[in-house]
C-alpha cells in the first residue's frame, strides 16, 4: 500500500490529536518506520508516554520539552521491544522517574513453535529487536493502566513480535505496529508470528473501534476497513504464494522475488522473512512441509511430505 503523502508532520514537535492525547514524531524515518516512530503522550497533568521510540538525545528532549510546568510523566509504557520503540524508556526513566511498563523481555510472548524454532538456531530473524530491553512492570493481557484522568486497557496482540500489545482507550487504540495505515506489519520468525498475527486481527476486528493510533503514520480513521484491508492482504499473499508452489517447491527468497515483483531490492529481504512466515503458518496447518528440516533457506512443497 503507498503511504499517503499528506502525511508530513513535524519532527519533535508535541501536536495535539485528540483532548488529552499528543503526538511527537521521532527523528528516524526510514523505509521501514515511514516519517518516524510516533510518540504519544496521553493525559492532563499526570501523563502517558506511549513509546519513547528509538535512543536518539532530541526525541527526550523533544518529550520532556512538551511538558509544561504543572505536567509530569507517570508512566512509561513501550508496546514491544524494537529498537525504534523501547530505547529510549530508560533515558526517559532517569530523567522523570517513571516506572517502564511492557508486556516483557524481548522473547516474551513467543508461541510454542516459533520458541522451538529460535532454539534450533537455524531460522535466522531478530531484525531491529532491543534485546536488553526489560520493563519495571510486566503487564498482562487485560489488564487496566489508571493514571489522572485516564485509562488503558493493555491487549496482547502478538504476530509483529511476541511481546507486542495494543493499548485500548475509550473506543480509540494504540496499535503500534500491528495496524499501521501506511503499510503492513514484518512478521519475521521466530520472533514474529504469522498465525498469531491473524489472531490478533480477529481479536480487534471483534470490537467497535472510532480510531486506531499508529506506531508509525497518521491516525487510522476507519479501524474496520483497514482491518479487513491487512487480513484480505495476507490471505491474498498466502494464495499467491501457494500458486508459486504449484510450479514447484522453493525457498522463501524464491518466492519472494516471484510474489513481490514491484518491491524495490532493499526491501526483498523483508519480503523473504514475510513469506517464511507465511509457510511456517502454512506449515503447521498441513499445508507444505519443508524438505528436509525447518530452517531460513529451506524449500517448501505442497502437500504434508
């Protein structure tokens, strides 16, 4: 999907979204966090800071520059641990005092599979990820986060990575980076999950929805539509990946160059670790099978094997 191109927002600058919610953008675009990781800060008096994003000096500058004197953080909260969201939490902490919340370390909320894959050693992956990440509290699936004035309701949405969570608020959600508008999720074994990622759509699409707050982009208007887009988007890369297979088996790289024909070559990497999601997930449903042992370069056929 092309990103809109009326989405250009100041860098480090607090804008106001809704009554009680701000925005700053972070100092990192790229093609893979689009204008930058979008910080939230969420409250009056006692605030929010939903994902300080990546270890970069003017973004905390930029967050403790948004306070006005009668304001102060009182929670820091980071959606999943890559490294253009969880860095900066403990900067921030050191500077304000707030506890660091999240749903665990970086291999929190891994399935049963892709656990077994990540110990096998052979399925490559952990891309971007902030591996000393570790928040003050762990938060689990349901739970609400109270401060002044406000709440959050935490929503473990795995499938980006294992640790990932929405956070819902009133009939609005911070999504992070499961449902963005600009684009679709990586989902990179092992430490993301294409089954799980599925899931957590469902889970989302089973609730009434005003507007979703993004990890990256402009706020999502239209939460069910753009829900239906990301679940027919992936079922739709399933189908072409299965028609690639009919011509016989392939390795995930493979496939990738036959699925992804308008994909610039920086980003055929990415591509790859999406379709070895997608056979993985393929794979556990009886699908293909992998001719010999489960790993990156694997090829993959039809049928059970």
């Amino acid at each position: 999907m092309t990103p809109p191109d009326d989405f250009d927002p100041p860098i480090g600058v607090a804008e106001t979204l809704a009554p009680g919610l701000r925005r700053i953008v972070a100092p990192n675009p790229s093609p893979m966090t689009y204008r930058g990781t979008n910080t939230y800060l969420l409250g009056t008096r006692d605030l929010a800071v939903i994902d300080p994003g990546p270890d970069a000096p003017d973004h905390l500058e930029a967050i403790l520059g948004a306070l006005t004197p009668e304001q102060r953080i009182s929670h820091i909260i980071v959606t999943h641990s890559h490294l253009d969201h969880a860095p900066l939490a403990r900067p921030l902490a050191a500077r304000c005092g707030a506890p660091v919340l999240a749903f665990g370390g970086a291999q929190a909320g891994r399935s049963e599979i892709m656990e077994q894959l990540a110990q096998a050693g052979d399925i490559g992956g952990g891309e971007g990820i902030d591996l000393a990440f570790h928040p003050d509290t762990q938060l689990t699936d349901g739970a609400k986060i109270t401060g002044d004035g406000w709440e959050l309701e935490v929503l473990h949405t795995p499938g980006h990575l294992g640790n990932h969570i929405a956070l819902a608020w009133g009939d609005a959600c911070f999504t992070a980076d499961h449902v963005m508008g600009w684009a679709s999720s990586l989902v990179s074994p092992p430490d993301g999950d294409l089954t799980d990622f599925m899931a957590s759509c469902a889970r989302l699409q089973a609730r009434d929805w005003a507007v979703f707050y993004p990890g990256h982009g402009a706020p999502v208007t239209d939460p069910d539509a753009r829900l239906d887009w990301l679940v027919t988007h992936r079922r739709t890369r399933e189908a072409e990946i299965l028609r690639t297979l009919e011509s016989g088996a392939a390795t995930a790289g493979q496939i990738a160059r036959a699925v992804y024909r308008d994909t610039p070559p920086a980003l055929l990497g990415a591509a790859s670790r999406n379709v070895l999601a997608h056979l993985i997930d393929l794979h556990s449903r009886r699908i293909v099978h992998p001719r010999g042992a489960l790993h990156a370069e694997a090829e993959f056929a039809l049928g059970t094997g």
